[in-house]
C-alpha cells in the first residue's frame, strides 16, 4: 500500500524487468516510512523539504502531489516546509517549489 | 528567542559587523520558523532532514543538537528523519548522520 | 528597485498570500546585493555563477537574462563567468550554460 | 575522435567563438577518456553513473545514448550502474534514470 | 559478505537498534551489488566515481578504501576513475579526491 | 604563473605521476582564468563564491586564502560575495564561510 504511493513510471519497469531491485526498493521504501514515533504523514512533509532543498523539479511535484492527495497535507502545511527550504537551501529552490505548488493547485 | 537557536560562531561576527546581514537572517530565521500550520518541532525535523541529506556534517550536527536540547527530540525520531534520508538521498549520508546521531548521543 | 529583478512568478503568489515571506525575501535580497565593495554589477555576475554552477536550468536563465537586461553584462562578460564554472564544475553546468546562453542570444 | 561524442550543440558555438575554451576542453576530454589500465568503455560507465547521481536529466540522458550509441553498451549494463545510484544516491535519481533510459529504449 | 564491505561504525547501531533498517539496507546493497553483466569490481569503481563526484571525504575514503583492499583496485584504476570525475565535475572533487588516494597509498 | 595559484598538494603528485593530466589541467586553468572581459581577480571573486555556494570546506578555504593574497581581494570584498552565497544558497554555506573567512582573518 504505502509502496504504490512513491513510485512513478519508471518503477513499472523496474517490477516486472528487474524484480530483485523492486523488491529492495519495496522493503527500503517500507523501512523508511515505518517511523517509529513520527506518523508517515510527517515523514511525508521530510520528504517534500528534501526533494524541494535538492531542486528536483519532478521528485518535488511528485512529492508535493502525494502530500496533498494521499495526506490531506494543505497548501499552508507545505509552504511551512518551504520556508525552511528557504532558510536551508535559497532563493532558487523556494522560488521553483513555490511555481510548483500553484501550478499543482490550479 | 528562536533566532538563537539556529546561530553558531560565524554569526555573533556578522551580528558585530555586518548588523544588515544579521538583521536580515533574523528576519529570514523568524519568517521560517514561525509556519501558519506545522509546530516549529516539525520544521526543526524537516531541517534535520534537508542538512542530513546535503551531507553537510557542521550543519547536520548543530540541526540534531539544538533538535535534541531546544526541543527534546529523541533519537528515534531523528532516525525516523534518517529513514527519509536513506530514501531519498542514499547510504552516505545516511550512514554519516547515524554517526553524528550515535556521537551526539555518547 | 533591486527586489523587482530577481523575482519570478513564484514570488507574486507569495507577496499575496504569504507577505511575511514576502518582507524576509526583500530583506534578504536587500542585505544581499547592497555590498559594501563590489558593486551590485559584479555581484549579479557572481550570482550567474553559482547558479550555473549548481546545474539549474530555470534558475540560470532567470539569472543570464536579468544580468543582460538590467546591468547590459555582455555575453562575453557571462562566458568569462562560465569559464570558472567548467574549472570548478565539470562539464556538464558549462555546456547546459552554454546552450542557454545561446538561445538567450537568438 | 573520442571529443566527438562527448558534445552537444553547446560546443559547437563554443569552437567557434571561443576556440581557446574549445581546444582546453579537448585536451581534457582526451585526458580524461585516455586512462591507463580502464577501458574508455569502462569509463563511460562511470560517466553514466555520475551524471545520473547528479540528477540531471540532460546530461544524464546524453550520456547513455552516446554509451548505447557508441559502446554497444547493453540496457542491462546501464541498470547495472544505476544499481550503484539507487545505493548511493537515493530514489529521485534512479527512477529518474530508469524512466530516461526507457524513454531512449522506445 | 558484500555486505560487510560497504558498512560504517554508524551500520554496526543501527544493526543492533533498528533491525527493520539494517535489514533493508542488507537488501539494497544485495541488489545493487549484483548486477547482471558488470561484475562486482566494475560496480565498485563506479561506486568511487560517484562518492569522489560528491565532494564528500569520507564516503570517498571508505570507497577508496575498500576498493583497494578487497578488489585489489590499483591506484591507476582509481586515477582513471578520478579522470571522469574532473571532467564531469571539475577541479575541487578531482583534487580531494587525488589528496585522499595519495594519503591512501602512503 | 596563474596555475601556481590554484593547485593544492594533490596536484604535485598529479604532476609527478600523472604529466598528461596535469597538463589538461594547466591548459584548462589557463582558459578558465584568461577572460575576455572579466580580470582575473573578478573572476576569482566568482570563484570564491561557486566553492562558497558548493558548501565545500577545503576548496572554500583554499580559495578564500588565494584570493587574499594573491589578489589582495579584502574581507569586505569577500562578504559581499557571500551575500549572495546567502541569498542563493541557503544559511549553512553562508555560516560555514563566514566562519572559515574569520578563521583566516585571525
């Protein structure tokens, strides 16, 4: 369940090609969101600040859209990330996630 | 307050002299901590997260120090931080923030 | 003046629904570019090389355009910048550069 | 030769315009691809696996079709190498790089 | 046994304190260690490129390190590695990197 | 004579042992630093701020110490270069330069 949310594409491929690697990926994937005091949703926001931090256009979108469809994670909630995306890592990440999330909006 | 936290060693000379810079990061450090929706606890873990991820060891060890003093974060939930950064970001800086988790804790 | 330059659409959205964003950012880039020696000219070219040289596109643009438009720095004023950037960087920044360079020029 | 297949539009503007840029470049692509006990393919590998940990997609794209192109290097060596990414540089860049080498696959 | 190779001080704790973790990792390094037409050695050289690309001394040591010692990797492997990296990524990881083999090596 | 300048320990074993790369990196070194427009010591400027930027220690240091001596580029001058390490990229490099610059300074 929570694997079918991270994945895109290229993971499709990945299953049925390389099942050994979709299979570390699933457990990696499992450990890494099974915390055990922060809720997955929080992790979700982590997850958003390090995709937006590192400038990846699309880990970002796809990242900010699972947050807000799977979580109910609102807008506010990720500009709260973003601002310490800000502090962190710059103007140029901020101002690009900042596109990004009203373009996801609209 | 909260501008205290996040400063080390290179900002008591800024504040000295270069008041524009230090008045401006003060601003910049309240305008991101002080989110509409998510506790300054959570922002501190997203920005445990994001330096964990860069790799970056000076940061990563002043955001998990002042995480667990200001804030009483426990290593469990910076690890459950890590397992975000082992996903997204790989072993070596995962494997550096457990070091710098497990120092800290000594 | 100075903080109209360096905004994209992103920062439009935050000056309306996010203002206190919105000051800290115009602090910031007021505390940035008022530099005590050099000039705001040449930190606009130090800008273009640390944005080239973190590889991102969008970023890179906004900034080559902005340094031709606002302070007529030539295009071989910017390759002079891209040359640091191919000792410092690697290949791939300088050619990614390169091509937007050239597209800004036609 | 060998400083055929590593360039892009870029550099074509760049011999022609800044032919001092170009001729130091040759020489460092020939010292780069000239090693003494790896293989040029061998290298290109790594090359491969570097762009792809970087996250950039232009790049990262030039260099596999140039190795498939030029090396008959294999898909399954390419996941090979993002095997080492995933490992070292976390989700975003590998399923980047799975879905553009699909892309070129197709 | 590959999986003892790749692992840190930081490993050892997280082994005995987050088993779930240590487990997946085991499996991640697994899949990604075993490729199906590079060999082991291969992968390793690629996994030098990618640290030494990184900027980052300690992986790269590590790397270095282990690639010496249990693949009897020669130093003018790791030169030809290090070759990629000063084109890819310039002069400041090529030089650490040339630093640490030599340190290495004495 | 501009290539003494940049070239740490790492290259005088480069030298020794590795002649046609040293020589790709002189030849290199030499059209980075050979602007059209730019002086060198602008250029260096520039420099100082992609090693800032690139949250780097050692090549931060190394150039930071160039530039004050060779160029007799001042403290003030190197402030300036990183407000906009600020402004682009985030408060860790910018505190971690600043604390470096001041270590110099002492």
């Amino acid at each position: 369940m929570k694997k079918d949310i991270f994945y895109g594409k290229g993971m499709s491929h990945v299953k049925k090609d390389y099942p050994d690697i979709y299979s570390a990926v699933v457990e990696l994937n499992k450990a890494a969101y099974t915390g055990k005091e922060l809720k997955y949703r929080t992790q979700k926001l982590i997850a958003v600040g390090i995709t937006a931090a590192s400038s990846d256009d699309r880990a970002m979108k796809k990242q900010m859209r699972s947050a807000m469809r799977e979580f109910d994670i609102t807008a506010d909630e990720i500009v709260d990330v973003l601002r310490v995306v800000l502090l962190t890592s710059g103007m140029p990440p901020f101002t690009k996630a900042m596109r990004i999330l009203y373009e996801l909006l609209e």
